[in-house]
C-alpha cells in the first residue's frame, strides 16, 4: 500500500526556484509540487469551501495517484454541536464533488475545547458520513490523552467506525527556545500534544510540525521510521504530513525522511547544496 507524503501546502514564497520552477504562475504550483509530493494537507477548506472551477483546475494539475486531503470546515467542527452540524458536513462533501476521484482523506481537527461531552456526537458524525471516503480524526482535549475512559472511548469509537486518529508530532518546534519569529510563533500557535502513537483505521495519519532548523529535527523523526514501515507492511496506507515553523524547508525535511523510509523523492533543485554548503 502507498505512503502519502505531502506537505501543508503546495506553494510558498521562498520555494520558487527551490521546488518550484522560477517563472510559474502562482495558479501553476501546483503542478510542480504534484511531481514531487503525492499528496497535500488541505488547510483552505478549514475556512471555506473552494469554489468548483478552483477544485477542478487542482483536479486536472495532478497525477492520477494523488490524493488532496482537505479539513472539514471550521463551522463544523468548531461552531456549535457535531450533531448539529451533519448537514453541513455532508454539503461540505458535495461541494468536494469535482475532486471526489483524488480525494484522499477528510479530516476532521476538534478544538481543544470539545472533549468526551461530544463523543455520541462524533459517533452520529461518523456514522452519516458516506463510507467511500476515508476520515480522520484530530483531537486535542487533555482527557483524549490522559489514558483514561475517555480516551478509550474515543479510540473504540474510532476503531468501529474504521476512523483514522491523528496523529500531532508537534516535539520539535518546543524542543528550544523560540529563538526566532516564526518559532514564537508556532509555540504559540500549534498543539503541544502527547504523541500517543496507535492506528484506529486504514490509513494512519502522522502530522509532522518540524523545528526551522534541520539538525534539530532527525532524533524525533528517526523513530517514525520503523513504525510508517510497520504499518505499510501490514497492508495500510499511510499518511505523512511534513511542516516547519515557517515551512521554508519543509520540502527539504519531507525528502529526508523520504529517503529514510527508501522512498526517496524526485530531485528538485532544493535538494542541491547552496554555493556555501547550505541549503537553498
């Protein structure tokens, strides 16, 4: 089965000329992203639904193995109770249409504020959700990690409904201090999360939040290893999503661990070291 590495976006301003080619549109990155990377965390939907001529370009701008993963909207997940918004979820899926055949995995990131009070409504969520897509399952109250009740409920939840827990890597960027904008940033930004590592569905799906500066990185992906290729042996697929602070080297990293997990990457000029040594 194959692994899905991608990063958190298709397009950045330090990357033309890096992993993109220098003289594209900005409507054209995505095709040069797409020879690299198989697949893309989809953060957009998160505030809204692209419009149907945008998902159709996307569409046609990609191979036909890879797989957008897009966010459940903000409106249903943060707005008011998940029973309540079932509606919204099955129109966000319909809006999808035009990219149903590349779609990859939906996935649905919970705040922090909805905890175990919210599990029968995840569970209706679930069930009305059509099974011929895949989802996934963020969650970030302090009870899903406590190894209590609650966090078994969720996993058996997960479990039955074959629903893939997320999971956030996010070690890296609080491993030092914030010693640069975009790492302040980030800590005050991203989840600071135990990473309780368990696959509740087919396709598990790890979300990799790296420190700026790569050296720092490798002894917390390192250990990935074994177990992405654990699981792709046992027939799963698995999803990788690579970021930084500010993502400038977020290719680089991605190809690292590519080449780690012997899948190595297309060559994209990134890769090659600058005049002194350093990349990019």
């Amino acid at each position: 089965m194959p692994l899905y590495l991608g990063l958190s976006q298709w397009s950045h301003p330090a990357w033309p000329g890096q992993l993109l080619g220098r003289e594209l549109k900005t409507t054209e990155h995505l095709l040069d992203y797409g020879r690299v990377f198989n697949s893309v965390e989809g953060n957009t939907s998160f505030y809204g639904v692209p419009d149907a001529n945008s998902l159709q370009r996307w569409a046609g701008q990609v191979p036909e193995d890879f797989r957008f993963t897009f966010k459940f909207p903000s409106t249903v997940s943060h707005q008011g109770r998940l029973t309540d918004n079932l509606p919204l979820a099955l129109d966000f899926i319909e809006q999808l249409a035009p990219l149903h055949q590349k779609l990859g995995m939906l996935m649905l990131q919970l705040p922090a504020a909805c905890g175990p009070e919210q599990l029968d409504g995840l569970e209706q969520l679930l069930a009305a959700l059509p099974d011929r897509f895949q989802y996934g399952v963020e969650v970030r109250h302090p009870a899903f990690f406590a190894k209590g009740e609650a966090e078994r409920q969720l996993n058996r939840l997960l479990l039955e409904k074959g629903a893939n827990r997320i999971i956030m890597d996010s070690r890296p960027v609080f491993s030092c201090p914030p010693t640069t904008p975009a790492l302040a940033d980030a800590q005050q930004k991203k989840p600071k999360v135990p990473v309780h590592i368990i696959s509740t569905g087919p396709a598990p799906v790890v979300r990799f939040i790296g420190h700026p500066a790569p050296e720092v990185n490798k002894p917390f992906w390192q250990p990935w290893v074994p177990r992405i290729n654990s699981w792709l042996d046992e027939g799963k697929s698995v999803y990788l999503f690579v970021h930084t602070a500010d993502n400038r080297l977020a290719p680089v990293l991605a190809a690292e661990i590519a080449a780690a997990l012997h899948q190595p990457l297309p060559d994209f000029p990134g890769l090659a070291p600058g005049p002194q040594g350093s990349l990019f």
